[in-house]
C-alpha cells in the first residue's frame, strides 16, 4: 500500500491479504489495521457492513473466532438500524456458523432460524444470501446426525447456485453434497460431487475449495478400509490448509491421520498427528474436534487391553454436549467390544467443564 490509496482500497487490500496469509501474528496485524480503517470512515459509509461480514467470515475460516465474532456481530447491528434484511440474515447466519464449530449447536440453530425469519423463506431478493443459510443449515443439522435434512439443505444450496452462475457458490454446494453423501456411505455419489468440487477449485485458483475437497476424498478412502490411499489426500488437503492458516482445516487433517495410524496400530504416528490436532484444536477451542481426536484414543485402549479406560473416555466424550453424531457413531465399535467384555463406565465421571483436564490425562496414559 501506498500514500496515493484511498482508505477503500486500502481495506479491500487488507481482506484480499487476510485470505492468502497462513501466520497468525500476521493475521492479527491485518486484523488490527483493517479495524483502524475502518474507524476512519463515517459511521454510515454504504459499504462497512459487507467489509465487517467480509473480514469476519474470513478470521472465522482463520480460526480467530474472538475477533470474528466481534466484527460479524458489528456487522449485524449495522445491517440492523440500516434495515438491510439480507446482510442481516447473512450476519447472523455466519454467527450461527461459527457457533456450529464451537459446539453450540442449540445457539447456532436459534441464529438460523432467526436468519430465515428476518429474510422470508423464498426471497424473490438475496437469493444468494438464501443459498448460504442453506449450506450453514445443511452443517448445523449434519453436526446433529439430521443426514438426510443436511441433504436437502446442500442440494437447495446447490441448485440455487447454478441458477445464479455463482462458481464459487456451486463449488462450495458440491463440497458440502460430497461430505453429506459421504457420511451416508454413498461413496459414487460422494465422489461425483468432490471431483466436480475439486476440478473448478483448480480451474478458479481456490486453494480452500481444493483443501476441503482433498480431505473429503480421503475420508472415502478411509471410510473403505484403504489406507494408503487415503493418506495422501489429508497430507495434501493438510498443506493446502496450512498455507491458508485454517485452523479446523489442520486440525481435521491431523486427526484422520491420527484414526488411519491407530488402524494400522503405528501409536508413534498417532501420537504425532494427534498432539498436531489436539493442539490446533485447542488454538481456536474447537471442543468438538479435540472431543473427536480424543475419540480416536479410544481405540489404542481397547486395542491395548484398557477396558475400564476406554469405557470411561466413551462416557466423558458422548456425555459432552459438543460431540458430534458422527463422532459418537465412529465409536460404536469400540463400545460393542467393551460391552462383549462386561465393562462398564466409572459412577464418578469427569464434568464438560473438565475436557482440559481429560485431554491431558488421556494424552499422558495413551502415550
């Protein structure tokens, strides 16, 4: 930047870099300066509302989900007295998003519904905006086990896009179809919407698209017992993150490196991916995602003769109201077999507010 720029090209630069940066010293500079700018506008200058929803969306994808969190919030109140419906029901669709990740899924769903009421259910207007609340809804409700409501929410979102020739909206609408399609063991399916996902991610330069595409694909391979071939797509999809700086993206990587490592009982390697995760996780609390590397742990007990163990980390992980229904399905077989050996949980258990502690624990006895 420099001295002959206007304050407007200097906050569009400002986001444009915060989406290549990976560093998060460097992020929360950008993050800094974009603020001060932004203070140096009049209050009511037209375009502060898409720039506060704009910087937030990406410090969420970034993982700086304090910072996200205030200017989406920013954004809201703005779009609010400026009777905007649809930046208002985007606002708080992208709260209810970063609430999702965080493991609110109950807040996340009052946002959603909310977003909905504020921009009508068929808006001849911000048919676009009605497309993201659809790929948020299709989220929250797979974090919720709702497969099939998940589904139809990606397709509305999938169809729309194309309607609208919105490229980056029908990438993201294929990726979302590729997990859903996934977690239903409907691999083809799965794989047509990935590739369709990953090969305009290529022909558009969105490294994010192709991230999210790469880790899907990999998961088809681990979900058919096929190891090697999976791992190159996370080794990859855990690359295209890193440069990124998405925080969840990293650490969903490391964890399916971890549960591939304990299926091929190499505990070295899964204490090393492991940790990776637990680590980022913890960077920006994603308590679901720690409560899914925790969960991979698991099977190291059962498969080490720690019966008791296990049947105590199961309770503690699906009595946390932050688990995810598939996270609480991926441990239906390590239950089965504790179950075949009369095992069951501790009376005294940790609380929700102990997972700190527990990773801990878990970490130091499994490793």
């Amino acid at each position: 930047m420099d001295g002959n720029e206007t304050t407007e090209e200097k906050i569009n630069q400002i986001i444009n870099a915060l989406l290549k940066v990976g560093d998060v010293e460097k992020i929360t500079e950008l993050a800094a300066a974009f603020e001060k700018l932004l203070n140096d506008l009049p209050v009511n200058d037209p375009n502060r509302i898409d720039w506060l929803l704009q910087a937030g969306e990406v410090l969420y994808e970034k993982g700086q989900y304090k910072e996200a969190g205030r200017f989406l919030q920013s954004g809201l109140e703005f779009a609010r007295t400026s009777q905007l419906k649809g930046k208002q029901a985007l606002a708080l669709g992208l709260l209810a998003d970063l609430q999702r990740v965080q493991g609110n899924y109950r807040l996340s769903l009052e946002n959603l519904v909310h977003a909905r009421q504020v921009l009508g259910q068929n808006p001849a207007t911000d048919r676009d905006v009605s497309a993201r609340l659809h790929i948020i809804d299709g989220l929250n409700n797979m974090s919720l086990g709702e497969y099939s409501s998940s589904r139809m929410a990606f397709y509305e979102a999938h169809q729309l896009y194309f309607q609208l020739k919105d490229q980056k909206g029908i990438i993201l609408a294929a990726n979302r179809l590729g997990t859903i399609h996934t977690m239903l063991f409907e691999y083809e399916q799965a794989e047509k919407y990935l590739q369709e996902s990953l090969a305009l991610g290529k022909q558009v330069g969105d490294r994010h698209a192709m991230a999210g595409a790469l880790l899907n694909l990999g998961e088809i391979r681990r979900l058919q017992n096929k190891p090697a071939e999976a791992k190159p797509f996370y080794y990859e999809a855990g690359a295209l993150f890193s440069a990124l700086g998405m925080t969840r993206g990293i650490a969903i990587a490391e964890n399916n490196l971890g549960h591939i490592a304990v299926l091929l009982r190499d505990y070295d390697v899964a204490k090393y991916h492991y940790s990776h995760a637990i680590d980022h996780a913890r960077s920006a609390d994603l308590v679901p995602d720690m409560l899914d590397t925790l969960s991979g742990m698991v099977f190291i007990l059962v498969h080490r003769g720690q019966f008791e163990d296990a049947a105590n980390l199961i309770h503690f992980i699906l009595a946390h109201p932050a688990h995810l229904q598939e996270t609480e399905e991926f441990l239906q077989p390590a239950q089965v077999e504790i179950a075949s050996k009369g095992v069951q949980a501790d009376a005294n258990i940790h609380t929700p507010k102990q997972l700190t502690e527990v990773i801990d624990q878990t970490l130091e006895k499994v490793f």
